[in-house]
C-alpha cells in the first residue's frame, strides 16, 4: 500500500514505529505522505520490511507528486 494509505490504516503512532526500525523520521515520511519527496532505494526496502510488506514498494517509488 501506499504511504498515504499506510498511515490513514494504521495512524501515527505504528507509523512511526516503522519509521524508527528503518533508521528515519515521522516527517521525512510525511513528505512521501504529501508527495513531496521520494525515499531512496535503500530506505525503500528498509520501510517494506519493517512493514511487514505492508508498504509497497512500488508506492513508495512513485509517491512524490510529478513537476
């Protein structure tokens, strides 16, 4: 699922729980939240895997807002 998605599901608090097991913040996220940035491949597949494959990977790629 997306990242929007992610955090309408689940709200805040896991996903900030997901955040810190990645290594990154509740507002970095929240720029991928309002495509405003994408992560980096790396932080990609560390934000899947502390989902538990819940954010896609794909989403996560896709999610900043096209200029």
């Amino acid at each position: 699922m997306s990242p929007k998605d992610f955090y309408t599901l689940n709200g805040r608090i896991k996903t900030e729980e997901i955040c810190l097991k990645s290594g990154t913040t509740w507002s970095y996220f929240d720029q991928f939240v309002r495509g405003k940035r994408r992560p980096s491949v790396e932080l990609a597949i560390k934000l899947v895997k502390a989902s538990a494959n819940e954010l896609d990977f794909v989403s996560l790629m896709n999610c900043k807002e096209a200029a």
